[in-house]
C-alpha cells in the first residue's frame, strides 16, 4: 500500500469562464506561494464545469485559458503537477465509489447546491448535487494533506473529510485516505461582487460590473474600480465601522489582497477621507500587478501547442500516482480486475 506522502496539495478551478481576482486572490495567487513548501496538483477541474451548461468549444477555450492563468500567474509547471481534471479517469472511477459511502444526508446539508440550484432543484443535474463527491475523489485519489480553498468551498472540504474518515473506517484501512486541512485565508477568502457587498464575486454573475476579470485592460480595471458601491460617508476609522459596510470592507480587503498591506494599516492611511483617492490607488496596485500577468495570458492563448503540451506532461505525472491508489481502492472494496 502506498504511503501517505506528507504535505501534499491539491487544489483547481473550473473552466466555467474568464477568471476573476476572486479567484486570483482567493485560490491562484496561493498557489504560486505553496509550490515552495508543498509537493502540489493544480488541476483544472472541467468535470465540475460540466455540473451546469457549457458550451463544449468555449469550455475547451477556457480549460486552456485556466492552464494558461496558472502559468501566468507563477505557478512552475515543472514543479507542480498542472493537469485537467478529465484527462485522469481515476478520479470519476474513485468518485463513484464515494457515491456509494456518502450519505445523502450529508449532501443534502451542501449549502453551494442550495445556492447553485436556485429555486429550480428539480431541474438541476444531479452532478451539481453529487459535485462534493468528484471534489473528495480529485482531493484523495492524490492523497493530498492540504486544500487551500476560499471560504465557499470550506463545506466541501468537511464532507471530504468525512468520507476519508468513513472510508478508511468502513473498509477498516486505517490512515489509508489522510484526513486532509483547509489552507484559508479569511479576509482575501471571498472576495464579494463589486456592485453588491452580499454576493460573491463569481465568473457566472451576468453584470461584467461586478467582478474584475484577469484579462481586463486597465482601463476597464480604473472604471470597474470608480463604480464599485461604497458609501456616502468617508472612511470609517474603526474596523468595526467598516464591517458594517459590506462593500467598503470588500475594498479594503482586496487592497490589502494584492498591496500586502495589512488592513489596519490601510484604515489608518485613509480615514476620514472620501473615496477618490482610496480607489485611485486601489486601481494603482490592481493594474501594476494584473499587466504582466494578463499580457502573459494572451500571449500563452496565442500558443495552444505550449498548453497542451504542458498539460500532457502534467497528465502523465498525475496519472502515476491516481492511477496506484485506484488500484489500491479497488482491492480494498473487493473490486475483482484480472490483471494481464
Ligand atoms: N469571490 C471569491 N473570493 C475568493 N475566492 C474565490 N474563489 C472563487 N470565487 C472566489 C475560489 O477560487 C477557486 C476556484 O473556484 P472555482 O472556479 O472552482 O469555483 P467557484 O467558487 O464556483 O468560482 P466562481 O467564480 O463563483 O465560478 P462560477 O460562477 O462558475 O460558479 C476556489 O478555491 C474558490 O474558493
């Protein structure tokens, strides 16, 4: 049986349209940070993609433009494993056994299928509800130890534990799935929508107001940046003020995402003054920090045989290690495969 290696990462992100800085903040900047400590698998997860419609050519265009944004932003192919999620069957073979340890109870507590269905449950596709399966499948097939996740995947998460613990209990296979550890950063962990202060940031909100996308010009950034609600007030000077305003607590913790600044600093730096200036600087840091990386994004969009290549190399590193815990899986749930 193979053993638990420590501190192993997995994380992804969906193809399901252009990325934000939520997700830059929130998941892809990490990353690049983690690659120094961690031994990590960055996928790119299209078969959650598919759990709502795509179109099947601008999924294609946008699983390269996530492989892309990952190389883009810093992370070293060389040395983190970068993959589609689609091209390792093994982790749709572990999901499914998931399916059969899960409780439905379990999934019916899944507050993101609650919010992703809507008011239409019965016409959501039953893999948006089993999603947090394929998610522990793409988490444990690798064994991973860490997950570093925005707040809105934390529930997920928990559920993976719970199955590596079922797991590993039912099939009396101590410590065989480790029980893996959120790596979150709370304030740049939901990074919310520019227009609304209560709604994440998200890639499927319909306003292209809400939400700063990595291939915006700067230009759109500055005037992305000049609309954002605020308030009629100036800057609170207490953080406690600042709480109560949803959108201008958004702001602050976007500016701190990206400046590195932390946030009591900032307050201190601007109280007392109205927004202007605030968000002059803010798009400042925004545009000197997103130039590079959305300038190298389309020049690795022009190179589509650079990104499937990089992509097959990752598959084929991936495919080594998912493919020795399925078979390991399949031993211990007494899955019969004659060997040749
Ligand atoms: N607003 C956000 N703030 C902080 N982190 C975020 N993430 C997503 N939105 C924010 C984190 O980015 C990673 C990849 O997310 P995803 O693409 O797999 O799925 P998502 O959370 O469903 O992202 P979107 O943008 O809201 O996409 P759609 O609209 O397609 O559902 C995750 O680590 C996530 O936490």
């Amino acid at each position: 049986m193979s053993e638990i290696k420590n501190n192993t990462v997995l994380s992804g992100v969906q193809p399901s349209g252009d990325l934000h800085i939520g997700n830059y903040l929130g998941a892809i900047k990490n990353f690049v940070r983690l690659q120094k400590d961690y031994s990590c698998f960055f996928c790119i997860v299209d078969l959650h993609a598919i759990t709502v419609k795509q179109d099947p050519k601008i999924l294609r265009k946008n699983t390269l433009e996530v492989a892309a944004t990952y190389i883009a932003s810093g992370i070293d192919p060389k040395k983190s494993v970068v993959f589609n999620q689609s091209s390792i069957s093994a982790h749709s073979e572990l999901a499914w056994i998931f399916n059969c340890v899960t409780r439905m109870g379990w999934l019916n507590r899944m507050t993101q299928f609650k919010d992703k269905a809507g008011k239409d449950k019965e016409n959501a596709s039953s893999g948006l509800f089993i999603y947090p399966n394929l998610m522990a499948a793409d988490i444990l097939i690798y064994k991973a130890t860490h997950v570093p996740v925005g707040n809105d995947q934390k529930q997920h998460l928990e559920l993976t534990r719970d199955i590596a613990q079922k797991f590993n209990r039912d099939f009396k296979c101590e410590n065989f799935f480790p029980i893996p550890e959120p790596i979150i950063d709370n304030d740049i962990s939901r990074i919310m929508s520019l227009k609304d202060g209560t709604q994440k940031m998200s890639k499927s909100d319909l306003s292209e107001n809400s939400r700063i996308s990595l291939l915006d010009e700067s230009d759109e950034i500055i005037k992305k940046i000049k609309k954002a609600k605020t308030a009629d007030t100036v800057m609170p000077d207490k953080i406690e003020e600042i709480l109560k305003i949803s959108e201008i607590n958004n702001l602050l913790n976007i500016y701190a995402g990206f400046s590195e600044v932390q946030k009591d600093i900032l307050i201190d730096k601007y109280k007392g003054q109205n927004f202007s200036k605030f968000k002059a600087d803010l798009s400042d840091i925004i545009v000197d920090q997103l130039k590079p990386i959305t300038a190298e994004i389309k020049k690795l969009m022009q190179d589509e045989g650079y990104l499937l290549e990089i992509l097959l190399e990752g598959q084929n590193k991936a495919s080594e290690v998912a493919q020795k815990t399925i078979n390991e899986v399949y031993d211990i749930v007494g899955l019969l495969r004659n060997e040749t």
